[in-house]
C-alpha cells in the first residue's frame, strides 16, 4: 500500500503532507542504518498497546529501549519511532496495529522486524478486513518475514495465532498457560486487592508476579513481554522487575472511585467482542453488591456485527449483571436479544445518549456497586466515567 493510497492519508492537512512524506524517506533510510536484530513488532486484535508497554519495561532492565508513542496511528507512528533512532538504543519496538487490506505491507516497507509478537486474534475492524481469515492473513505478514535467526512469539491459547507458527522460518516461542505446550506461561493466577498475582514458568524456573492491571486477560502481554525478554538473555528475575513495574494504561481496565460509594471500571479505550468478553470476565471476579454494565456499540465490524452484539447479550445474561445500560446505533441489538432471553425488561435500556447515560447511572447506583463502562472510542464513553467519578 501507497501511503498516499492509505484512507489516513485524505485527513491529513495539505500543509502537513510533505513534512509527513520527508518523514516517511528518512525513516526507511534511517532503518536500513541498523540490524534487524534491533527491531521487535507487535500485532493483533487486542493486547497490543499493553504488551508494547510490558515489552518496553522489561527490556529497559537491560537495554536502551524505545518505543511507539501512545495512541498515534501506526502509519505515522513508526517513521515517527524511528527517526528516534540513535546509536546508543539497543532495541526498538513497534505496535503495529492494522485497519485495512495492504496496510502491514505498507509497515513493513518501512522496518522489518526480526522478531514479532502476535497477541490475539479476533473480529476488529472486520468492516474493512473482511472475515477472520483475512484478519489472520494480514496480521500473519509480519510473521511470513521473519529471518531465520529471529524470533516468532506467539500465543499458543489463540488457535488463529498458534497456527502461524508453521508459516515462519523463525524460531518459535509459545506463550499462554499450558505447562504442556508453551515454553513460558502462567499458573496460579489470582485477583485479589485490586492487583493479579501469577507464576511466570520457563522451564524448570519460576518466579512469582504481581502486576497492577486487572484481569487474566492481561496476563498474556505479561507472558509475550517474558518471552521477549528470554529471548535476549534476560533473568526471570529482571523479568519479574520489569513486569512488576508495568502501570495500567488510562481507560483500560482502570478500577476508579465512584462519586457516593461505588466503584467504577474504566474500560472505555476501544471495544471489540473480545474486549468486552474479557472486560466481563474481570466485573465478575470482582467483589460487588451489584454488577452494572455501560455499553456503546463496538463499531468497525461490518456485516458480522449484529450477530455479535447479540452474541455479547448472552454473556451478560448468563454473567447475571444487575443493570444494563446501553448507547444507541448497533447497541440496541444488545437490548433486543437480552429481552428475547428473558432479561427484565426494567432493567435494561437503550438508544440512551451519554448524558441520559450519567442521569440515569447516578439515579440507579449507590454504595458498594460496581459499574463497567465500555465501547468503542468514538462513543466517548470517557465523558461519562469522568462525571460518574472523582477522576479530576
């Protein structure tokens, strides 16, 4: 893919382009300065942004590390990085997040990893990548590349990344929570006090983990970063170090203080079925009077997304969650099939603006409740938390 080609690209300022081009020229000279040996990608439906900053910490205890900034899309974020570049950084890593047919192919005209990470596959941005095959295949580019000497770290419990292994020549390093199958993963995983504590195993080895971010999910960017880390040499001691030092990213997850006594689950980055699945998962681990979900819709999913916001309806029926509040657009299909599976019908509404949202969320909660807000970013579900909470 073209950059000019790129569906970005007509949203950027006329003004902005040739400065965003010369970029684009020195960051494909500035990588060819350096081995590929240095670079390490990242890619897949969720996990990425957190197993970049797991990465980042652990290879910091040994090496001059730097990274993809925050949330700038990939395709100025990468010559961005490696204009970076200098000769004392050791390593550099690169979420490589993908939207569009071709776009991995515009990556890695740029830098070629010699390790990649692949975090999870899933339906995202199926509305312009089509099935999950053809997310599979344009997330597995970065794989196909790999050199003989590098490194493929891959997810082992995620059947679409697992296949993968068989479409590199380079070494593979499987990461999840079989002892079995995997050369590094997690046993004993446990939430208590606002804090998941695991295992972290390689071989006969062993260390105990406590990390800040919430949930078993997030373990697997703790596993990919130990992964990394193994690969180059490091300690599970400087692992642990490096995990343990890890803070939650803002709207991922993030336990926050309710304005009269209830709490707040921030989860409003982004949102995908898989997310929200997982985001579940951590609202029932947690200990609560009443379980309460905000929801906006999950967009970028095409045709498949009615279909999956009915699915997500029968999660939240069999979860038993108290209280259902929902956005408007594709949310309401949520509604629809909570109400054909029996759901209350007084407890459930939908087709709410966010102001409706916080009205109705403050009439409803009180003490020792836990409500989780989740939906994709351009819902702007952040506003409500930030009136819902003592987050100034």
């Amino acid at each position: 893919m073209e950059i000019s080609k790129h569906p970005i690209w007509k949203n950027i300022s006329p003004f902005k382009k040739p400065a965003h081009l010369t970029r684009f020229f020195l960051a494909k000279n500035i990588a060819k300065l350096y081995s590929r040996s240095r670079f390490i990608g990242i890619t897949g439906s969720v996990g990425k942004t957190t197993t970049k900053e797991a990465c980042l910490s652990v290879l910091s205890q040994k090496f001059k590390t730097i990274a993809s900034w925050g949330n700038l899309d990939p395709i100025l974020n990468i010559p961005m990085t490696l204009l970076k570049m200098k000769p004392g950084v050791k390593k550099a890593i690169f979420e490589m997040g993908i939207e569009y047919p071709g776009e991995m192919d515009f990556y890695l005209s740029m830098v070629k990893p010699a390790t990649g990470i692949v975090t999870r596959i899933s339906f995202a941005h199926s509305q312009f990548l089509g099935s999950l095959e053809e997310i599979v295949k344009e997330k597995g580019k970065l794989i196909r590349q790999l050199p003989k000497e590098g490194f493929a770290i891959l997810n082992w419990d995620d059947i679409n990344v697992r296949k993968l292994a068989k479409e590199t020549e380079a070494q593979v390093i499987f990461f999840g929570t079989s002892s079995k199958e995997c050369h590094v993963w997690a046993s004993n995983i446990k939430i208590e006090n606002n804090l998941t504590s695991f295992e972290l195993n390689y071989g006969v080895e062993r260390v105990e983990v406590t990390w800040k971010l919430l949930g078993r999910h997030f373990i697997y960017s703790a596993m990919a970063a130990a992964s990394l880390g193994i690969s180059l040499g490091l300690s599970l001691i400087n692992i642990k170090k490096g995990l343990e030092k890890v803070e939650p990213a803002p709207h991922r997850l993030q336990l926050l203080e309710g304005l009269n006594g209830w709490l707040v689950l921030d989860d409003t980055y982004n949102s995908s079925p898989v997310a929200l699945g997982e985001a579940l998962e951590v609202l029932n681990e947690l200990p609560a009077r009443r379980r309460i979900v905000v929801l906006g819709e999950m967009r970028e999913l095409g045709s498949y997304s009615e279909g999956l916001h009915r699915q997500l309806a029968q999660n939240i029926y069999k979860d038993k969650i108290d209280l259902v509040f929902l956005g408007s657009g594709d949310a309401v299909f949520i509604a629809d099939e909570l109400l054909k599976l029996g759901f209350p019908p007084e407890r459930v509404e939908a087709n709410l603006s966010n102001s409706q949202i916080v009205s109705k969320v403050i009439r409803a909660i009180g003490r020792g409740d836990l409500v989780l807000i989740k939906g994709s970013r351009a819902v702007k579900l952040d506003e409500v938390v930030s009136r819902i909470t003592r987050r100034k």
